[in-house]
C-alpha cells in the first residue's frame, strides 16, 4: 500500500480514492472474501491515506465506524441506513462483445434491451430509460423473499467482527452470503 501510495504522490496524482472492494454474493466474491480487510490491516496507512484523499476522508478518519461489528450494532439498534443502491439515480448497463446492451454489471446480465448494431443506440438506450433501475437484490438474489437487516445481523453477523465495510451494502451481502452458505 506504501508503494502505490509513495508512486502515485510522486506522479502528482490530483485525486485518488481509496476503499476496500465490496462483497457481493457471487462465485468471485466468495472466492475472495477471505481478502476483505481487517480493521488491523487499515488501521497502519489509515493516517495516510486520509492526508492523500479528499474522496472517503471521513472514513479513514474513524476506520472503526466500519467494521463488522459496528455494522452490526447499528443494525441491531435500529440506525440501520436504508439508503440502497436503487435509490441512485442511474441506470447500469453493460454491454457485451456481440453488443447487446443488458441492465446489470459486468459479468451479471439483467433484462436485454436489444442490440447497438440491429437496433440502433438510440431505441436500445430508450428501452433502458423506459425499464428503469434493476437493483443489486434483483440482480444478485433474483425473486427471493429476503429477510429484515435486524434478522440478518443476529444470526449471521459476527458481533466481533473487524472486516472494514465502507458500503453497508457490502456487510449486508455478506449476511445474506452466510445465511445462504450455513442453509
């Protein structure tokens, strides 16, 4: 982390953000969740990386308002923020070698909304427009009655946890992960 750090200040990078990568309940997230970051593991460059970026600042400021168990405190006390990625006024769509454009994310496929060569940018972007935001639970957990974040955090969060969420998406995806793998 200091090498990429001391490399970008001496190329006079204006602007950089840094954050661990979000957990989300797919094949590679699995794979890499035994990589999610510990509080201890942060805590060293936390300083740093605060003096470097004004993106995120305030959570490197206080690392541990984002850790598992933080997260599950919060959860279990109520203060759970219930802003979602559907809120945001945006629509993902990924587009795909043979161009046919999909709401979703890369390597996670939505509703199609036609193809850029057959049907033209212009309809399939009106398509896209017209069917809305498809949020992360319909993409990753598609048709699932999925339970109370109160719920979740008693039986699958780890109220000694030290992984760092910045997003609480994130913890929650790891919950709903548990509670999938432990079924």
């Amino acid at each position: 982390m200091d090498l990429l750090a001391d490399t970008l200040e001496r190329l006079g990078i204006d602007e950089m953000g840094w954050a661990p990568a979000n957990f989300y309940p797919t094949a590679r997230g699995r794979r890499h969740a035994f990589e999610l970051p510990q509080l201890d593991d942060l805590l060293p460059h936390a300083s740093r990386i605060a003096a470097l970026s004004r993106l995120g600042r305030a959570w490197w400021h206080n690392l541990e308002a984002y850790t598992e168990a933080r997260h599950v405190q919060r959860a279990l006390a109520g203060k759970w923020s219930h802003w979602s990625r559907e809120d945001a006024i945006s629509i993902g769509l990924v587009c795909r070698r043979n161009l046919d454009v999909h709401a979703g994310k890369a390597g996670l496929y939505g509703p199609r909304h036609g193809n850029l060569r057959i049907d033209g940018p212009a309809v399939v972007l009106e398509r896209a427009v017209a069917h809305g935001p498809v949020s992360d639970d319909a993409l990753y957990l598609p048709g699932l009655e999925l339970p109370p974040v109160e719920d979740l955090a008693r039986r699958y969060g780890d109220p000694d946890g030290r992984e760092i969420h910045f997003w609480h998406g994130s913890v929650r995806y790891r919950w709903l992960d548990r509670m999938f793998t432990c079924a």
